[in-house]
C-alpha cells in the first residue's frame, strides 16, 4: 500500500515540471536538472557564461554533468561524464543522449 502511494506521489509530482523530450527539466537561476531523480542518473548544467542579443541574455557556455542519483555517493564522486557545450541547445541534446542512452541500458 505504501508503494503506491509513493509511486502516486511521485506521479504527481513529475506532472508539475516542465518536459523536454520526455524528462523533466528544472531550473533555479543558472542551473538546470534535467532527469528523473528516481532514475539512475541525471544531468546538471550550469550556465557559466551569457552573450547579449538584442534585450535577451542567451548562454554561450555550459558545463554539462552526468550524475548518478545515490546518495551515498559524494557529488564528486557521482559525476559520471562532464562536457561543455556552446548553447544551451547543445548541452540539452548531449543530455538527452546521456540519459536516453543510460536507459536503454
């Protein structure tokens, strides 16, 4: 009973994030997971650098981490892969190939 419970909640609570390509997507400034957290991995990227175009700023630099979601692993040891990509379009495509990846698996 207490598994469904738990597997209701956490239905509920994947619905409230936005979706890229099938996986949640959030972001705090300029950070973003991408990635169920009750899967195996996820993707941190943080946006570490920004251009200007027109009134808009647009990342032109993002550092992109595969990590494994146990916790008894120390965020240092959790990274699996890093990159870094020019766009935040790119990141998020080697991202989705991380975890599409992982899956299939």
């Amino acid at each position: 009973m207490a598994e469904k419970k738990t597997a209701e909640k956490a239905e509920k609570n994947e619905n409230r994030f936005l979706k890229y390509k099938g996986y949640p997507l959030v972001r705090k400034n300029d950070e973003l997971y991408y990635g169920n957290m009750s899967d195996k991995y996820v993707v941190w990227m943080q946006i570490t650098e920004k251009t200007k175009v027109g009134d808009m700023d647009v990342a032109s630099k993002v550092k992109i981490y595969k990590m494994a979601t146990d916790e008894n692993l120390s965020p240092i040891e959790a990274i699996e892969k890093q990159s870094e990509k020019n766009s935040l379009y790119e990141a998020l495509d080697i991202a989705y190939a991380w975890l599409s990846r992982k899956t299939a698996e």
